[in-house]
C-alpha cells in the first residue's frame, strides 16, 4: 500500500531529518514526504532537503500562525477564567494544531498518511497499514492520564483498556479520517467561515482549558488523539512496539544504530536534540540503556492500562 508522510520541524532537527527521511525511503520507496516548518526557515530547509526530490517543504503559517493561535488560546482563557495567561507552553501546543490541522486538510488521494515526529529515526520498517486500516501500535513507557481527560470530551467514552498512543508517529486511513472528523464535529461543529487549521486550534484550546483550567504543562496530544479515534473507528486490538527515547548522551554511530535494530527496536527518539548533537554516545552507557530496556519492553510481560480508578 502506497502512502505519504508528513512532519512538523524546527530548524533544530534538521540534522535528524537528514538521517530520518533516507530511511524512510529506504523501506517505503521514496514516498512524499512533507516538512512544516516556520516561515523564517523555509530557505534554510528548501535548501537543506534539495537534493530529496520526495520532500516538500510546507510553511506553516498557511495552515495557521502561531500568533493567530496565541490570540485565540488567549481569548478563550481570559472569558472562561476571567486571567490573563502569562505562561510559555503555548509553542507545544500550536505543533500539535499544525499536526493534526495539516491532516485533517488531506484529501482521499492523499490517504493513508503517517506522522511522523521530526526527532525520530526509523531502525527497520514498520508496517503502518493492513487491510486499509491502520496497524494500531501501543507504548510501554509512557501513559499520561491529563491527554485521555482532555480527549474524554471529544472522543467520548474510551475504551476501557488500552496502551498509549504516545509512539512518535501516528497514521491514518480515509476511513479513520472521517471517523475522526466527524468525532471533532460533534464536539465543536466548524464554521464554514472557520479554516481547518482554526477549527483545530479551538478544539485544542476548549477542552484543554475547559478540562484543566490552563496550558501549563502538557495535556494534549495529538498521537493519542489519532490513536484513540482509530482504535474507536475499528475495534482492532493493539500491538506493542518497542524503541528508544529519553536515553541518549549524544549521537549514535551507525554501528551502534545496527546494534540497537538487532535488538528489535523500531526507532529512536533524540528528544534533547540541543545538548548531545555534537556528542558522540558511549558505548558502556549505551548498552546498559539498551539491555534495560530490552527488558523492560520485550521480554517483561506487561498488562494494559485500566482508566476506570482514576480517570474520572
């Protein structure tokens, strides 16, 4: 099955991108692959990604500018809370709406389409979509309970057992993308006169505020959205898949890289991408992390979460 891939990047991740998207077309055949990026760096990444001819670079101030969204997050919060808001998590919160904005925007012919989070690197291939619905993969690091209140409004009732989303990437069919958009619809029906990318943003912003009173810290996302509408959309069970995130001291050779794939593991995050770029990793502290985790996600047996202690 053919399908496109699309990313929301900072300048920052550039280096990660440039080692990222030559597997991705590796195992899927030079795909599109689409870079949103801010309106300042579009030269930087036109010229950084010419010699991809897959790639698109897509400025994101065409779907919606971060101050169009700053001014409506901080429109909504000031009429439910009566407060100004003076915090710095808004810039999480806009990539998410540039995420999801941007597929909800595609049109059949675009569809499937995977995500995928531009600090990841895909070890060996991952098969995104069976039978033209999407493969649905769960975490066994992470299950962050602020994301499922925040999406209970949204999505309604969740099911009652599942592993998060939070996967660095999510995919998405024609038939889960109605699924979703109809979902969205029901929870905030669009304007005509509403742009998608607007729409989005005060989904976003109303259940968060409406659910947490604030931006402050993180609890929203869009993995665990799309995640969640899938497993809704078609009943399927999910499946663990195991990668390496929050480990690293810096950046990994390519025999380290063999290592790490030999082991199973799917991809690998750089999430302080800032601080190990120009590091080299070692090898003892390497594969302590790697042994670690072996364990912990291939070989130790691990049950789904359960929401209904302490979700309501």
């Amino acid at each position: 099955m053919r399908h496109n891939f699309f990313t929301v990047s900072l300048p920052n991740n550039i280096p990660i991108l440039k080692r990222s998207i030559p597997q991705v077309n590796r195992f899927y055949g030079n795909p599109d692959f689409s870079i949103i990026c801010p309106n300042s760096a579009v030269e930087l990444f036109s010229k950084e990604f010419q010699v991809f001819s897959n790639v698109k670079i897509i400025p994101e101030n065409t779907l919606i500018s971060f101050d169009n969204f700053s001014v409506r997050a901080n429109e909504y919060f000031s009429a439910k809370t009566g407060k100004t808001y003076t915090g710095t998590r808004l810039g999480w919160y806009y990539q998410q709406v540039l995420k999801i904005s941007f597929l909800i925007e595609q049109n059949a012919h675009s569809l499937p389409i995977v995500m995928w989070d531009a600090d990841t690197i895909m070890l060996s291939k991952i098969d995104f979509f069976s039978k033209n619905r999407s493969v649905l993969y769960g975490s066994l690091l992470e299950f962050h309970q602020p994301y499922f209140q925040s999406l209970t409004p949204i999505l309604g009732l969740l099911p009652a057992r599942f592993n998060a989303f939070t996967i660095q990437f999510f995919s998405c069919t024609k038939a889960e993308h109605s699924f979703l958009i109809g979902k969205l619809n029901q929870y905030v029906p669009r304007s005509p006169y509403t742009s998608h990318a607007q729409w989005i943003a005060d989904i976003i912003i109303k259940t968060v505020v409406d659910t947490h009173e604030g931006f402050d810290v993180s609890l929203f996302s869009e993995q665990e959205l799309v995640g969640l509408s899938n497993i809704l959309c078609s009943g399927q069970s999910q499946s663990s898949l195991a990668y390496l995130r929050w480990g690293f001291e810096g950046i990994l050779s390519n025999t380290q890289i063999f290592w790490v794939s030999l082991l199973g593991f799917k991809h690998i995050t750089y999430e302080n991408v800032d601080s190990i770029l120009h590091q080299k990793q070692g090898w003892m502290k390497l594969l302590a992390f790697t042994l670690k985790e072996f364990y912990r996600q291939k070989l130790k047996i691990r049950t789904a979460h359960s929401l209904t202690k302490s979700l309501y």
